[in-house]
C-alpha cells in the first residue's frame, strides 16, 4: 500500500509516457520551426523574449565584462606609454641621424668640390682633414691628419677647392701643422691674372683680408681683379687662385698703394683640404736619360747602317764570267 502511494505522488495517471511524450514535443518543436521558417511568424515572440531575458543576460555577464575593460584599460595605457617612449627615443635617434646627414651632405658637397678641382690640377695631390684649429687668436695655424708617413714634408702647399688655403711648417710623423695664407707671419708671391702684375700677399690676422703692401701708386690693379699664385717662391705652384681684390686706394703723398684682398678660400670654414705634390725632377731626369738612350741607339743603328753600306760599295763585283771588276 505505502509503495502505490509513492508512485501516484511523483507520476499521475493521465500523463503520457515519456516515449510519446517525446515524440510530441519533436514534432511541436519541428512544426514551429517549418511555421517560423515560412513565414517568420515567431520573430515577434523571439524580440519579446530577447527584451525580456537582457536585463537578466546584463546582469550575469557585468562582472566578466567589468574585468575584461579593466584589463584592456590598463594593457592598453601601458601599451600607449610604452609606444610613446619608443617613439620618443626613435624621434631624438632620427634627429640625431638627420643632423649627421646634414653634416655628411655638406661634407659630400665639399668633396665634390675638390673632386671637380682636382681634375685640374696637374699635380699629384691627396685630401687631408683638419684635427684641430689653434686657440691662439694672432695666429692662424690648424693641424692636419696627414705626416710624413704620407710623404707630407715642411713647406708643402694646401689648397682647397676654391684655392690656396696656407702652407705646412712642420710636418710630424702622423700630423702636420699648417700656417693659412691669412696668418699675419706669412706672405706668398702672386700675380694679376688680368695683366701678369707681380707683387706680395701678405696676411693681416683676419680670415677674411689679405694686404698687397708692395703696389706702387701707378700700377695697373683694380677692385675685382683675381690674384694667382706666381710660382716665383717654389712652394705654391703657379697658376692657384689666392684672392680677389676688394679696394684700391691710391694717396698721393705716400709710395704705396693700400690694396686689401679677400681670400677665395673660406679660412675658417674649411674641414677638408688637399696636399699638393710638386711634379718629381727625378722623374723628367729619367725620361731625359731615356730619350738620350734612344738618341744613342738610333745613332748606333745609323752608323752600323752607314758602315754595312760602305762595306757593300767597296766590295768587288763580280761578272758573268766570274772575273771580278776592279
């Protein structure tokens, strides 16, 4: 009796079976999707139960969702200041490189410069770079990378592209130290280039002036006119540019005229220069002596030549008959 009535509490006998019970709500479930399928009849019932179950979604998802921002948040300000340090640091490394490819870029003007001088110039010559420039402000003195391990030796010329920039007074073992045309203890030979006028460029202690004391008041100069190395003082080769004049002022009552020139060079803005070597004697004494070898030679073939001629004209000639013809 007490096990019937357990089953009647839990169970009723109206109820179907589980089978069909199944098989109902299959079918139920397949006729809602056909309907829904056709003619979308549940969509209307579908946004009344999304609307309803939100809130309830909202609610069940708030601390995923709250977790999840917080770190995105933090991961993406970290991220924010990490990328702007790095953009920081990429800034300061280009701007450094930009300044150096500035400086390269002149440097490149500079060398082409010397490259396009050098093409001219008729002796051999090398570019050197200035170590350093002397702090004392009454002379003017720098010191280049170049000594006498590059055959660099005292009183060598140094030019630049634009002309003559000074001469080396010591020359070490791996540097040498050059006095500027602008150095008031030096002074070069030049020359008009537009009349062949010969005179002193003399330095004054300003890069940019040089004097020419030794113009009487009648010579034939004038503002403008470039001044060329003369070759005359066997250091600088001829032909160089030196400066151009920029006043003339001629005083009766004095000998002189007070002439001041502007240096083509730019003194105290040059990096690099070139050495000039002088063409060897040595060399044209060798070319001299083969030329004379020649000159030997071709005058010991003639010789030969003319005595193999002799011989042949004062040998006897025989005849047909084999007699011979005094």
């Amino acid at each position: 009796m007490a096990a019937s009535k357990s089953d009647n509490q839990f169970g009723s006998p109206f109820l179907p079976s589980l089978g069909l019970r199944f098989l109902l709500l299959a079918g139920l479930s397949i006729l809602l999707l056909i309907i829904d399928h056709r003619d979308n009849h549940l969509d209307a019932a579908r946004k009344a139960i999304g609307a309803t179950v939100y809130p309830l979604r909202v609610i069940v998802d708030a601390p995923v969702s709250t977790w999840r921002w917080l770190t995105d948040t933090t991961a993406s300000r970290n991220d924010l200041q990490l990328e702007n340090s790095r953009l920081k640091t990429e800034r300061l490394l280009t701007l450094a490189r930009l300044q150096r490819y500035s400086a390269l870029e002149a440097e490149n003007a500079r060398l082409r410069d010397m490259l396009e001088a050098r093409a001219t110039v008729r002796e051999q010559v090398r570019v050197a770079e200035i170590l350093s420039v002397s702090s004392d402000p009454f002379r003017h003195l720098i010191v280049l990378d170049k000594g006498t391990v590059d055959n660099v030796y005292d009183g060598q010329a140094v030019i630049d592209a634009n002309g003559i920039v000074g001469q080396v007074i010591e020359a070490g073992v791996l540097s040498s130290q050059s006095m500027l045309i602008s150095d008031p203890g030096h002074a070069l030979p030049v020359e008009v280039n537009r009349n062949g006028l010969r005179t002193i460029a003399r330095g004054t202690g300003e890069f940019d002036s040089l004097d020419l004391p030794f113009l009487p008041n009648n010579a034939d100069i004038e503002p403008g006119d470039l001044l060329v190395s003369s070759g005359r003082g066997g250091t600088f080769p001829a032909g160089y540019p030196v400066a151009v004049v920029e006043s003339v002022t001629r005083i009766p009552q004095e000998p002189f005229a007070s002439v001041s020139a502007r240096p083509s060079a730019a003194l105290n803005q040059v990096r690099e220069v070139m050495l000039i070597w002088l063409a060897d004697e040595p060399d044209e004494l060798e070319v001299d002596a083969d030329a004379a070898d020649d000159e030997e030679a071709t005058d010991a073939a003639t010789s030969e030549t003319e005595a193999e001629i002799g011989d042949a004209i004062a040998a006897p000639v025989e005849n047909d008959s084999g007699e011979s013809d005094e």
